[in-house]
C-alpha cells in the first residue's frame, strides 16, 4: 500500500515538472488563455440546463488606452469567451461583434447566471444548444479617443481589432474546445458591415503594420528589411450580416442613384440637396461599371442593368414570402406599417410576382423617411445631416476627414484643414498625395468590396449568409445588390445566401432558426470536403474509402483509373502513361431547423486534380 502510495507521488511530480515548461511558457505569454476561467455560469436553454466556462480576456498585447470619462480603458480591445458543457473539438465559433453605427463597442456585459434561453428565437440560445462557443469582442471605432486627445479609432482600427481578436482565437486553439477553423462572426448594421469587411480581407498584409502595433497574435516585424510576416490566419469560416452598412465610400452616390427620383417625385428637398443628389446620382454610374460585375448566369452587368437586378431580386423576395408567410399574413404585415399600400406588387395565379420599382421605393420611404443627402460623409459639409460617417477617416490628430469627392469639395468649415477651400486641392488632385492617399486606403481597409473584387487582396470566408430588410432605407439596396454580385463572383465564396427580407427594417437576428440551419449545414458542407480533400493527394496508386451518404456524389473525369463506386475509390493504374484526373465532388447539405422546418441547403461542388501513375515495368 505505501508503495503504491509511493508511486502515486513519484508520478505527480513527474508530471509537475513536465507542466513546468508549458505554465512558465504561459505566464510569460500575455495572450495564452488564463489558466483559470473568469467564472462558471449555468443557464438554461429551451429549459435544459447548461454550465459555460467563461473567460474575459484582453486579446492584444498592446492594448490601446482608450478615455472613458477621466480615466481610461482596454474594454475596446477586450472580448467574452463562453465554453458550454456541451461543445467538443469540432464545435464552430460564434464571433459577435456591435458596433452600431461603425461606433466603438465596449466588450458587452457578460452573460448573467441563471440566464434562460429559447433557441428558436435567441441567437445565442440557438449557438449553445448546438454546442457552439460564443465569443462577444469590443472593438474600437470612429470618435475613440485617447486622455491626450489623440484620436485613436480612425480606420482602419474597427477592423484590425476584430483581426486581432480573430488571432487571439487561433492563439488560443488548443487550450479550449472548438475549433478556429469554423469562425463564423456576425453583426448587425455597422457590426454588419464589419462582419463582411473582415469576411473579404482575411490574410491581407494591408493589415499587418497595425496589428503588429497593438501586439496582435502571430505578427512579426524585421527592421533589417522593414517588412511585416504572420504565423497565424485572420481569415474566418463563415458570416451571418444583417444589414450592413458598407462600401461608405461610395454609399452617398450609391443612396442617391437609388432615391433621386423619389427626392424628386416627394418634392420636399431644397435646391442645393437636389444638386446634390444629382451629382451623386452620375457618379455612381462610372463606379459600379468599374467593378466588373456579372449576374448570375455570367453575363456582364452594368450600371443601366442594375435596377432590373434589384427588382429581380425583390420580385423573388415576394414570391417566396407568398409560400412561406401566405397572403394573407403579407397583407396583415403592410397594413401593420405607417403606409399601407399595397399596389407596388401583384403576383400572378402561378405565384410569380411583378414588382413596380418606383412604388417600391415610395412605399419604402414614407414608412422611414430618407436620410438628407449626401447620407453618410457629410460632417461640417455645406449639407451636414444628422447622421454620417465621416469621423472614421483622418489621421490621430484630426476628428474628422471627408472621404468622398462631393464631401471633400464642399466641406463647410475654414480653417479645419479639411477640404478643397484649406488645402487648395480639389478632391481629383487630394488623393494624388500622401495625404489622400491615405485617406481612401483607410476607407478602403474597411470595406468589402476592394477586397472581394480582387483576386489576389485576401481570403475571402468561404460560407456567406446575410440579410438587408426590405423596407431597410439606411443605406440604398444598390450597395448590398453589388455586394451580393461581387461574392457571388468571388472565386474563393463556396456558398453566398443573400436575400432582402420580407418587409423587415434596420434590423438583425430576425430570422435564428433559418440562420442557424444554414451554419449546421454550412458546417457539414466543409466537413465532407475535408474529408475529401485529406484523403486526395497529388498522386494516387492505391484504392481507398471516401464520404458517403445523402446528397454526397462523385463524378470522374478518366473513370477507366479512377472510379468511385459505392464509396469506394477504385484504381485502375494505365500500362505505359501516366494519367490525369480530375474528380468532381458535389455536396449537398441539408438539415431541418429547431422549428421543424427547412429553409433550404448548402449546395457546393469542388474539383480535385490529381495523377494516377503508370504501373511500373
């Protein structure tokens, strides 16, 4: 027995010295993940309990101390990390962010014990129920400002935290459950716009210099030849976005391209709005043909084809709400709004729906009124609105910096060292230097679009999912149409499911259990094609097992090699030459909803390329 004893302590300290490496490691390191959780919480979803392990953590190294009133704070910089009992290894992770309005978000409160959830209505019911980790991170933003006064949430911070809160994850990977290969971070309105930027630009180096500044995970900087490296991905899995307000740059023609017949026809707008308007409206034109866009069939599509895409696009919203809500419950919906009418759409006896786009619009906005133009850059403009943006460009010392022509030419304050009337330059001539330079690569870092138009700027999430309200008036359908147009051409999107809801405004998480059906297949869906793609190498000689079951089919390019029957890949090597192959793989995943109903599925095909060599003589 003392032996045994004996034994039993020998072991223990055996096993202490070996832990010594990796707890000195950890405690030298500022972004492993505490030892010891913040707390323990029990909640309940759909009233069975469930225990989370939470950690607070800050996710940088350098954290930037932002004011908040006399003092200052790292709640910017700092997330939410919730473990349920019942996530494994392989559980995705939710990453949330809320930055409404492209404001600084403060890590939201955490979760409060005894919390009850119902999974069909709450989005992070609907996470824990499915075993996920659910992650909330703060992040700074426009107006962020640091005690000395230094302006310290100008892009493209909003998004280089989200980054770097992205880093800490994989930092993090082995020391918690699920894994940082299935991110799926999620937004609405501002936090949508930050959910699709980061969702476009995972990986660009454009980032690499500020996230080495705030002592991100995994970025590294050589002085001998200036340049920055990474040992760590910011890409993501996957988005769920509910209106996203993006593209700023170009949002205020792309508003007034949309409603500047409405401005028009409403008759309540002064000379100078309606100059103004028109002016944006031109210049919308010249930008979207610039993009490059083709439909869905591949066709190209320009400017002057768009608002048949648009309508097209509604007429389909129409037309599935006509299955799914039924008439009578579309026609309770727009009687429940301030304007009523109902004449803007018919649909015939085979359900197809025909939309009138100009009624559309007027409907759209006498239910919300439309925001002044310009929208969104405007601030200390001859026509500041109520709402802008503006306060995101500018460097540490200016609060503000126009980032669109119009803006920029009529800027309505001397002496802020803003504008054509202070510099002498014309917007043409700004962005020829430094300066302006600057200013539309700052904007440009934290919209979608450079990046998913591009084929070499970043790596795009593979799994897109994302709303925009029907009667949703804060920023034109044009802009979430072209983005709608720029991932579904977007070479590394596997999957885009995109629709302008029925009748919804400015809003998000409206629709958990069609959204966390589409993960659950989201998630199956790339499963399969990893399975797939560890067994498939450049050369094959051997048979071997692949993926089976509903929905999973194969198709062979030289089925007198290589074959696939019942699951099993059968090869046959050629005599004297090597052949080629490429095998097809189609993977249909699909899944029912907490509800009990189906919303659809995640179709994806991918090809893989590979040699099969002759025998040997």
């Amino acid at each position: 027995m003392k032996i045994k004893k004996l034994l039993t302590i020998i072991v223990a300290i055996v096993l202490v010295l070996a832990l010594l490496p990796t707890i000195a490691m950890a405690e030298n390191d500022p972004l492993s993940l505490p030892s010891m959780p913040t707390a323990t919480l029990n909640v309940t979803v759909d009233g069975t309990p469930l225990t989370l392990t939470y950690y607070k953590v800050v996710y940088v190294a350098n954290p930037v101390a932002a004011k908040s009133g006399a003092t200052t704070t790292f709640d910017y910089e700092t997330m939410n990390i919730y473990v349920p009992s019942n996530a494994t290894e392989a559980s995705p992770i939710i990453l949330q962010v809320s930055n409404s309005g492209w404001r600084p978000s403060k890590v939201p409160n955490p979760i409060v014990n005894g919390t009850s959830y119902v999974s069909t209505t709450n989005q992070i019911g609907a996470a824990f129920k499915a075993g996920y980790i659910v992650v909330s991170a703060g992040t700074r933003s426009r107006s962020l400002m640091d005690l000395s006064g230094a302006y310290v949430g100008h892009a493209p911070a909003v998004v280089v935290d989200a980054k770097a809160a992205i880093r800490y994850l994989r930092h993090n990977d082995a020391a918690m459950q699920g894994t940082t290969d299935r991110i799926i971070i999620t937004g609405t309105s501002g936090g949508g716009g930050l959910s699709v930027a980061i969702s476009a630009s995972g990986n660009s180096p454009d980032y690499y210099p500020y996230l080495y500044a705030i002592g991100a995970a995994g970025v590294t900087y050589d002085a001998q030849s200036n340049t920055y490296s990474s040992t760590l991905n910011d890409d993501v899995f996957g988005t769920i976005a509910y209106c996203p307000i993006t593209d700023l740059n170009h949002a205020d023609a792309a508003y007034e391209w949309m409603y500047n017949d409405i401005r028009t026809e409403l008759g309540n707008y002064s000379a100078d709005q309606m100059a103004a308007s028109e002016w944006l409206k031109e210049d919308y034109v010249p930008y979207f043909n610039r993009l490059g866009l083709r439909d869905e069939n591949g066709k190209r599509l320009p400017a002057d084809h768009l608002a048949g895409a648009i309508t097209a696009i509604v007429e389909k919203e129409i037309e599935e709400a006509y299955v799914e809500v039924g008439p009578t419950q579309m026609a309770v919906d727009i009687n429940a709004l301030t304007y009523k009418d109902s004449t803007w759409y018919s649909i015939d006896a085979n359900g197809q729906a025909t939309l009138d786009l100009n009624k559309y619009l007027y409907f759209v906005v006498q239910n919300k009124a439309l925001k002044t133009p310009p929208a969104f850059d405007n601030y200390k403009s001859v026509l500041q609105g109520a709402m802008n943006e503006s306060d995101l460009a500018g460097t540490p010392a200016q609060e503000y910096s126009a980032f669109s022509e119009w803006a920029w030419n009529h800027n309505g304050v001397p002496g802020d060292g803003i504008g054509a009337e202070d510099t002498g330059l014309l917007w043409r001539d700004y962005i020829q230097t430094d300066a302006g330079e600057a200013v539309v690569k700052q904007m440009d870092m934290v919209n979608p679009m450079p990046y998913l138009v591009s084929d070499t700027e970043g790596d795009s999430a593979p799994y897109w999912y994302y709303r925009h309200g029907m009667i949703d008036r804060d920023t034109s359908f044009a802009v979430e149409v072209a983005m709608y147009y720029a991932a579904l051409n977007a070479w590394d999107i596997d999957n885009l499911n995109f629709e302008l809801a029925w009748l919804k405004p400015h809003s998000g998480n409206y629709d958990v259990p069609e959204a966390y059906e589409w993960v659950a297949e989201a998630v199956d869906n790339a499963n399969t094609f990893d399975a797939v793609d560890a067994l498939i190498g450049d050369t094959i000689t051997e048979g071997f097992s692949l993926p089976t079951g509903p929905g999973i089919t194969y198709i062979s390019s030289n089925e007198s090699v290589f074959n696939v029957v019942n699951g099993q890949a059968v090869v046959t090597r050629p005599d004297k030459k090597d052949a080629a192959v490429t095998l097809t793989v189609r993977v249909v995943s699909d899944k029912i909803a907490g509800t009990g109903y189906n919303y659809g599925k995640v179709d994806v095909t991918h090809t893989f390329t590979f040699t099969v060599p002759a025998k040997k003589k």
